[in-house]
C-alpha cells in the first residue's frame, strides 16, 4: 500500500522538558535527511544503522531551529512498521512547532489523531483490540487500568480470540467437507459433538463478558457521592477516603457546572466521589449541602453514601434527603458516622434499617472505622464473582463487548438448530456468523469506517 509521510508532534503540548516530533513513512529518512546537520552543517542522516541515536542541529533553511538528538528506526521494527524518525527537541512550545513545520515544509504531512496507530494496525503490526488498548492505556487513571490496556496490548484479547476462532473454522470446514463429500466424512453424531464444543465456548465467552462488566467498573471507577445534613461528617469521611490513597482531582470539562472528581481506591475498588456541592469547603457553613444540592448529585451517581450522625436523633431533614435517594432508586448505603461519641441516646441501627430500607454501616470518619465494611458492602451490591484483576480477560470496550454477544447469541442459535434437528448446513451459516463476529473484534472484515471512527478518538500524534 502507498502511503505518504506524516507527521506530528508526539508528547503533550506543555511546559515538558522535551517534546517529540514524529515522522513515519517511506521518506521519513529523506525528510529528517534535509533538515538534520552537525555543527559544520554538514549532513548526518545517510544510511544510518536501524534504531540509532544521532546528535545534531535542524536548520530550516538557513534558520538554526533547535538543538536535538534523532532517532531512527528502520521499517518494520517501528511503532507503526514503516520507517520512522522521531526528533527530540527542546520542550517548548514554540521551538517544538517550528521543528513540526519544518518537516512538513521538507516532504511529510500533517498526521490525523490516531494516523500512527492506525498504520501500525493497516501495516498488520498490531490488532484491533491492541491498537484499543493503546488508548486506553493513554487514559488510564488507576493502576488496574494501566494493567488491563498493557495486558490487551501485548494481545491477550487477540489471542484469546484467534484461538476459538481457528476452532470455529475447523468445524466449519468439516461441515461443508463432509455435505460436499459424504462418503468420505462422516456426520452421524456430530450434531452432539458440536453442541458440547459449543457450550465450552459459550461458557467462556459468557464468563468473558461478567467480568467485562466488572472490568469496566474497576476501570472507570463508580461514581459516588456523599449526602447527608450538615455536620454529619461528609467532608470528614471524605476526606478520610481520599487520605487513604493518593487521590487524583480531576475536571471534567464540557459540563456547565464544574464538578470536581476525587478518584480513591478503596481496597481494589475505584470510587469517583463527585465533589460537586464543594464539600470540602469547611467554612461555608450555610452553603454546605442541603437538600436541593443533595438532590443534583443524587442524579449524577451509581452509588450513595447518605452519612448520618449517630450522636443525635433523626431529623425532618435526614428523612428528606431519604426520599430523594429512595424517588431516584439509587443504590445507596446508609454511614452511621460517628459511632466513636459516648452519648446515652445514639440511633439505634435496627431502627434506621427499619425506617430507611438501606443498608446500614456503623462508622467513625476519626477513628478511621468502616472503611473495610463498606469496600465489602460496594463489592457485593456491584461485582459479580469473584473480582480478580489478574490474568482475566476483560473487555473494557463496548464495541468488543458487543461482538461476544453477537458471537454467543450465533452460537446458540446453532445448538438449536442441533437440539430442532436441523439438517447440518443450518449449522454453518451461524458458525460463519460467530466467526466473523470475532473476526471483527480483531479487525478483520471490518468496515473502514468502523476503523475511522475507531482511530478518530486517538489524541494527536499517537
Ligand atoms: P459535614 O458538614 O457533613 O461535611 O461534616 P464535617 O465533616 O465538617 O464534620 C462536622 C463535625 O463533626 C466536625 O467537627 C468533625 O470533626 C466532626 N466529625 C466528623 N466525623 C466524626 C466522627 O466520626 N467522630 C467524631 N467524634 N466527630 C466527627
């Protein structure tokens, strides 16, 4: 396949100690070539040995732009199996682009988000789901994440699927031999064969896809939030949730309010406790949550933390905060905080079970007391099984997810076919189909645009 030369800047457009260029492509050689001297201006890139190291100078023109160090590495042994350069220069913003356009000026194009990715995959270096992976290794935000995407990039997915998918075709190949030669193959129990094949497949692919949805919890986090009245001890607790591990805040942009995210790990489960009443903001007393703030908050989660104080007696106002959880059917878990207080009167756990229909946890934000219950309580009402994180299988992607299903609901429509007798040749046309469904999760008969689209979502110079 011809392919013209691209380029782009490959590192993040800030304050970075250096910045990288990227070129990939037939010329890729012959671009840095041009711009890429020594200190007497002499050329340095003739026919430099596969993954080198080079120091020198880009001149544009006459213009000395920058001082770098090139490296280059010979096609196919590249991230995208074409020939590459990759010029590190200093990491400013300015110099950076001034190095970009002058390649550009030289020969290469400006590349698309994702363009390096996707000739990695066009040029058969890499899969579908491994090409994925990248991206979802570039977003990680914890570290189960950022183990799942580097499992998936080194092909876990891939050969996980080329495996069931070789034995798919070999059922399929003896069935149209043996309706084509019935002499020679013989079809008398096979139909019982194929069936018990089928259901080792279909209970994989099934297991594959309730971890998927584990996987796709523990890699995004379940987004929570803490209600309660004031001076129950929100902040406390989150606080103390957020203390136990390194948090991460991140913003989420595109939304009109802006809403702050905490990212905690509590045991090997990730909460994104979304901060967006700002109770964190001690001093603002009158300010801090009421009911109207609960409510929008209550909207936006999976998961509520409804905080009450154990010192003192229900009020009008904890049994508003209910309601709004109970009208959004949310699944929530009542802290019964500050159980760590000697008071002669504290509430009683039977009676907020009783009267509010959640679970109810005992807890003390200054005594570091619950933390374990409610990490057990968060894995029951949202994880299936057991919750292993390594060596599974997890499809953290909708597109992936969505061709197993395609996969099993074929598969299953053969051992009907098996179990209403149908003749053999109904048998091929759904093994053809859960062939190709799988076949499509690693890239193969996949339309263009499904790879556009795919590739789009890439950050640039990736
Ligand atoms: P918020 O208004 O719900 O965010 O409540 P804060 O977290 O600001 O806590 C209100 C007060 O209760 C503060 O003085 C906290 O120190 C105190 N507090 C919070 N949690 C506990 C707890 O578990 N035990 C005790 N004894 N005091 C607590």
């Amino acid at each position: 396949m011809e392919q013209d030369t691209i380029a782009a800047i490959a590192t993040a457009l800030n304050h970075s100690g250096i910045s990288i260029v990227r070129i990939s492509g037939e010329k890729a050689l012959e671009v840095a070539g041009r711009i890429f001297f020594n200190q007497k201006r002499e050329k340095i890139l003739k026919q430099p040995k596969s993954h080198t190291v080079h120091y020198g100078y880009i001149y544009d023109g006459q213009d000395l732009i920058d001082e770098v160090l090139v490296v280059y590495m010979k096609a196919p042994r590249s991230y995208t199996a074409e020939d590459v350069v990759e010029v590190d220069c200093h990491g400013g913003l300015k110099v950076t682009e001034r190095v970009l356009q002058t390649v550009l000026k030289n020969g290469a194009r400006l590349a698309e988000p994702g363009e390096f990715t996707k000739r990695a995959f066009l040029n058969g270096r890499i899969d579908l789901t491994e090409a994925e992976a990248v991206m979802d290794l570039i977003q990680s935000k914890n570290e189960f994440s950022m183990k799942n995407s580097l499992n998936q990039m080194q092909g876990s997915i891939r050969k996980k699927i080329e495996q069931v998918r070789a034995r798919l075709l070999h059922e399929i190949a003896y069935l149209e031999a043996a309706l084509d030669d019935p002499e020679h193959y013989e079809l008398v129990g096979y139909g019982e064969q194929l069936d018990q094949k089928l259901d080792c497949f279909l209970q994989e692919g099934k297991k594959i896809l309730k971890n998927s949805k584990n996987g796709a919890l523990l890699k995004d986090g379940i987004c929570t939030v803490i209600v309660g009245k004031p001076n129950v001890g929100k902040s406390s607790i989150l606080n103390l949730l957020v203390g136990k591990e390194r948090a991460i805040v991140t913003e989420i942009e595109g939304t009109t309010r802006d809403i702050l995210e905490e990212q905690v790990v509590l045991h090997d489960i990730v909460l994104r406790i979304i901060d967006t009443a700002g109770i964190r903001e001690t001093e603002d007393r009158v300010e801090k949550i009421g009911v109207e703030r609960s409510k929008k908050s209550v909207e936006e989660a999976q998961l509520v933390l409804f905080v009450l104080d154990w010192s003192k007696p229900l009020t009008k106002e904890d049994r508003e905060i209910f309601k709004l959880i109970q009208n959004q059917k949310k699944k929530a878990v009542i802290l019964l905080n500050k159980t760590d207080l000697e008071t002669e009167h504290p509430l009683k756990e039977e009676e907020v079970r009783n009267e509010f229909k959640f679970p109810v946890l005992s807890f003390s934000a200054k005594e570091e007391q619950g933390t374990e219950e409610l990490a057990a309580y968060i894995r029951d009402a949202f994880f299936e099984g057991d919750l292993h994180t390594e060596e599974e299988i997890y499809l953290t992607n909708l597109r992936q997810q969505q061709l197993v299903e395609e996969a099993i609901s074929s598969m299953e429509l053969v051992k009907q076919s098996i179990a209403q007798g149908m003749p053999e040749d109904f048998y091929t046309i759904d093994l053809t189909r859960a062939y190709e469904a799988l076949g499509r999760m690693i890239g193969e008969e996949v339309d263009d645009d499904v790879v556009d689209e795919i590739f789009r979502a890439f950050c640039m110079g990736k």
